[in-house]
C-alpha cells in the first residue's frame, strides 16, 4: 500500500489559497545530513542524534 505525504504553503490570512509545494531531488546526500546536524527536528523534534555516519 503506498502512501502520499502532501507539504502545503498557507497564505497566512491573506485570503489565498493554499499551495500545495512540489516535490523536488536533492542532488547532494550531504546537504541533507547538514541540515539534519543543524536541527534534528526536521525529521523528529524528539529525537536526540548521538552521531554522524562515515561512509568510506
């Protein structure tokens, strides 16, 4: 069974609609572990991250 997440923009009482955001590549693995070091609540606010994996 597949399962669709859908990110949508709110116009934040501007009366707009909103916008649903389109999904996009990322070309860079290691643009996305940054960003998780940076704030691990991107993924889970309750998460606690312990380290970084290697990959040789």
């Amino acid at each position: 069974m597949a399962i669709e997440q859908g990110i949508w923009k709110l116009a934040n009482g501007t009366g707009k609609p909103p916008q649903k955001l389109r999904p996009t590549g990322l070309a860079d693995e290691g643009l996305l572990e940054e960003q998780i070091m940076q704030d691990v609540a991107i993924l889970n606010r309750d998460w606690l991250l312990i380290g970084l994996a290697i990959h040789r």
